[in-house]
C-alpha cells in the first residue's frame, strides 16, 4: 500500500503481487479505481466529478450508510460517502493484497452526529488479486441502544457503451438497457453477471439481501452538474444493497461481502 492523492484527495493506492491494483480515497473510503490483471479500468470515474471534498464523489463505488436516498431522516444515502476514514490495516494474503478503513461518530462533522446520534464502527476492507475485487463492509453498535441502518456499495461498474450490456440474475430472464432505469431487485440469490463485449463479471454478495440497477439515461444525466451529457452511456450501477433497514442491537456486528471477478 502506498499514500498518493487523488485529484486533491488524500488515497492510497493498493497493489497485488500479481500487479493488480485499487486506489482509494480517505474521503468516503471511496473505491475509485480497479485495474486487474488485463490491464483494464473496471470502475466508471465521472470527467466532471468534484475530487476536492466539497461533494460526494461521482462514480466508483460510493459507501451508502446508514440510509439509503431519501428513505429516512438523515441526509440523502448518509454521511458515510462524504466523511474522511482512518487507515487501519494493510497486508497481503494468498497472493491478495488489502486495505481496511475505519469510521466512527467521532470522525463525524458535528452536523452529521446531531442528525444521527449513535456510537457506531464501520470498517470497509478492499482486496485486490488478479482479476478480482473483494469488498467487506461492517458494521458494528459500540453504543448502548438498539439503531437501525440500512447500507449500500453504489458501484458504477465501466462499459463500452450502455446498449451492449446484458444482465442475467436479478430477472427472470437477460435485462438489456438503452436508456434510464432505477429498479430495486429485492432478495436477491446466487451470482449476478454483468456481460459487454468487453468482459463478463460475476457479481456475488453476501449479507446485503438486495440489488439496485440504475442508470440516470440522457434527460437526468443532462440535469446533473457533476456528469457530461453522454456519459450515462459509459456505466451501469449495479450496488449491493441492505434496504430494509436492519435494527442492529449494542454490541452487535453485520457484515456485507461483495465479490467481483
């Protein structure tokens, strides 16, 4: 692991003994890179972006806790995307090389504790080996009352072009897209695979019971300030997702698995 800056971000970038790599910012323990063994970029990064810390960061994979949209009190997809996280951990393991990052209400902007005022710990470790990605997020009551949360990985996964992507798993039969969708895939089971002429991933997850697809299509990509007009044509989300939110009692740990090859 090394320390580098992305944008104007402080990140890391993480490197396999194989030449497998990630980088991610401090800001939001945000994914925003995934090169595998072919050399390839997997992660969709938004030309327009802000990487200044001034606004969540468009594309990559964005960290959704402890709500997700608008589905409660607190702000649109929780605080979590837009906090700056601790390294905690680097290593390597069977080839794989990992980092894992940290967040509790200490490292909150007073703004966000008062909206949401528990005692809480995230950790979210990225593993990176060959051709694949490995993403773990957990979170865990440290304070003395029950809360519930609900928690997303909102990956903007890269393609050649929107027309050319076909999804099997989440419907009974090949999703197929050419414009906007924003659909929610509800107890999900098995793998998912995302197919373009480029490449074919398998998308597997554990302890996140659902799926979100979503592509904003030209009329609401037109109407985002952080995104070029065409390039809702680049990218498909595909998030493993926690929507129900789940009460988590004190002293008790949820662990979401994300696995991508």
């Amino acid at each position: 692991m090394e320390h580098i800056t992305f944008g104007q971000l402080p990140a890391v970038r993480i490197t396999a003994p194989d030449g497998a790599t990630a980088v991610v910012t401090l800001y939001g323990a945000h994914l925003v890179s995934w090169v595998g063994l072919d050399g390839g970029e997997r992660m969709f990064m938004s030309k327009r972006s802000a990487l200044d810390a001034s606004r969540a960061i468009r594309g990559g994979v964005p960290v959704i806790f402890p709500q997700f949209a608008e589905q409660g009190n607190a702000m649109r997809h929780g605080f979590a995307r837009v906090s700056t996280w601790r390294v905690v951990g680097d290593g390597s393991d069977a080839g794989a090389a990992w980092a894992e990052f940290a967040l509790n209400e200490t490292d909150l902007a007073p703004a966000h504790a008062a909206a949401w005022p528990h005692h809480f710990a995230l950790r979210l470790r990225v593993t990176v080996h060959a051709n694949a990605l490995e993403m773990t997020f957990s979170v865990r009551n440290t304070g003395a009352a029950p809360f519930p949360f609900a928690a997303a990985l909102h990956t903007y996964h890269s393609v050649p072009h929107l027309a050319d992507v076909r999804i099997d798993g989440v419907e009974a039969g090949t999703l197929a897209l050419s414009d906007k969708l924003d659909t929610i895939y509800a107890g999900i089971k098995g793998a998912v695979t995302l197919a373009t002429p480029a490449r074919v991933l398998t998308l597997e997850q554990d302890g996140f019971t659902d799926a979100v697809v979503w592509n904003p299509g030209a009329a609401d990509t037109a109407a985002l300030a952080d995104m070029a007009d065409d390039e809702y044509q680049r990218f498909v989300c595909i998030e493993p997702a926690l929507l129900t939110p789940l009460t988590l009692a004190p002293g008790q740990v949820w662990d979401g698995h994300y696995r991508v090859r």
